[in-house]
C-alpha cells in the first residue's frame, strides 16, 4: 500500500552518526586547538621566555641587590627623567595625533598621501638616524639657531619624532569608519562645532586615543637609539633609564641592568593595562548609548 509521499532523497538525508559530516565539527575543533597552540608556543618562544629569563636574571642576585638597583641615586635620576618626558610626549601626542589624524581624514589638501606616508616614516628610519637627525638640526651648530642638545627639551623632541605614528595610525582608522550622519543630526539640532566634537566625535575616538597613548608611552619610555646623541646621558640630567642600563652593562652589573629593565617592562604594562581597561569600558558605554 503506497501513501503518495515521494521519497526523501540521499542528499536530504541527516548523516549518520558514523559519516564524514558527523566528524566535521571535530574536525573544525581539532583545527582551531592546533591554531591556538601554534599561537601560544610562538608567543611563548618569542615573547615570553625572554620576559622569563630576564625576570630570573633579575633576582638571581636576591632581592636586596634588586632593591639596591632601582633604588641607587642613578636609577631613580634615570626614571625621573625617563617617566616625566615620557609622559609629557604622550600628552602632546594625544593632542597633535588627534589633530594629524582628523585632517588626514576630514580634509583635502595638495600632498595629502605624501604626507600620509610621512607619518609611517619613524617606523622604517633607524632611531640612531633620528638622533643624528635631531643633533644636526638642534645640536651647536643648528641651523635654526636652537641649542636642545643635553636637554630634556631635546629628548622630548627626539621622542615625539619615534611615537607620532602611534595616536595617528590608532585614530585615522576610527575617524574613518565614524558615522557622519550622527554629527549632521546634532548639528542640525543646534550643537556647535566644539559641542558637536566633545559629545559626538570624542566618546567614539577615546578608546582608540587611549590604546595609541599607551603605546607611544611605552615606546617612549624604552627608547635608546633616538635620543643617544641628543640627549647625551648626562647623569641626573638627560641620561635615561636606556641609557642608564647600557651604563651598568659596560660596567658588569647585568643583575642590575635587568632590575632596571623589569621596572620599565611593569610600568609599561601597568600603563597599557589601564589604559585598555579605560577604553574597553568608553567603548561599551558608547555602544549602549546607541
């Protein structure tokens, strides 16, 4: 007795528990942990068993000669000029950056991608070219009548020429994405351009204006081959805390340049933890007041 219903094809068919397409789930799964342990032993080789072995080094002496190597005289003269110039960088950062990125984006000008490809520039020059750069421009002899070598001023030039890129390439991205739209509502609801900047285009940015923050100071704070010659490494004066562990090398004290070393790798990763903690929290805020 035939019930009038056609039969289900092959293809239509649910697989079987033992077929091929019952396996492809664990299959994909089985790809993805080989990825990620890939990743994770990549990040381990190169990231950290270096932070590993200089964390061992560091204490290998116990933990006096550690405190003893970043509380000398030296060492904290370092950190004083490295954290304060460091931070006045970032803040001049976030301000021009902004300002380079918006008209990057917002505006059009004669040379407008030769000055894009400009900004890129700091990545690819070798720093210890930039402080020749910086000594000739601004050393005795400079031909725009400035004398900032063996100063902070000359350092802080120096550091802002390597970290420009950070704020830049971090907010370029955002502004281009950003929904005009929104600012022409506000704006023909009345808002003024500052108004308009500060409630609309701010909130959006902030996060990423953060993230480029975090990693210019931590470049800034780390950075050695720029502001070398500049700089000079007068003692209590210009030397930071790069060049103070180039010093204990020279010296023979690899225990104390690796103590130094672990302050300004804590400080750094403090700096962008926070900072990334702020911007995650900006961006789920603005998000919830779409």
């Amino acid at each position: 007795m035939t019930t009038g219903l056609a039969p289900i094809p092959d293809a239509a068919r649910p697989p079987s528990g033992g077929g091929p397409a019952a396996t492809l789930p664990r299959r994909r799964f089985g790809t993805t942990s080989l990825r990620v342990g890939m990743a994770t032993l990549w990040l381990s080789v190169i990231v950290l068993l270096p932070l590993a072995a200089i964390l061992w080094q560091s204490v290998s002496g116990g933990w006096s000669a550690f405190w003893n190597a970043v509380t000398s005289n030296s060492a904290l003269a370092s950190f004083e000029v490295t954290l304060s110039v460091s931070a006045a960088v970032t803040v001049v950062n976030l301000v021009f950056g902004l300002l380079v990125a918006w008209v990057l984006t917002r505006d059009e000008f004669p040379g407008k991608r030769l000055v894009d490809a400009v900004i890129d520039l700091p990545f690819a020059l070798p720093t210890i070219v930039a402080s020749l750069v910086m000594l000739a421009l601004y050393g005795p002899y400079s031909p725009v009548g400035l004398h900032l070598q063996h100063t902070k001023l000359g350092i802080g030039v120096a550091l802002l020429f390597v970290t420009l890129p950070f704020v830049v390439r971090s907010v370029q991205p955002v502004l281009l994405e950003l929904d005009r739209e929104v600012e022409e509502a506000a704006a023909s609801l009345g808002a003024n351009g500052p108004t308009i900047f500060l409630r609309v285009v701010l909130p959006a940015l902030l996060p990423s204006l953060l993230s480029g923050a975090g990693l210019a100071f931590s470049r800034a704070i780390g950075e050695f081959g720029s502001v070398v010659l500049i700089g000079g490494a007068v003692p209590g004066t210009t030397e930071v805390s790069s060049q103070w562990i180039r010093t204990l090398i020279e010296n023979d004290d690899p225990i104390g340049a690796a103590a130094i070393s672990i302050v300004l790798l804590v400080v750094s990763f403090l700096v962008l933890f926070v900072l990334r903690l702020v911007g995650s929290r900006a961006a789920k805020r603005e998000e919830q007041a779409r």
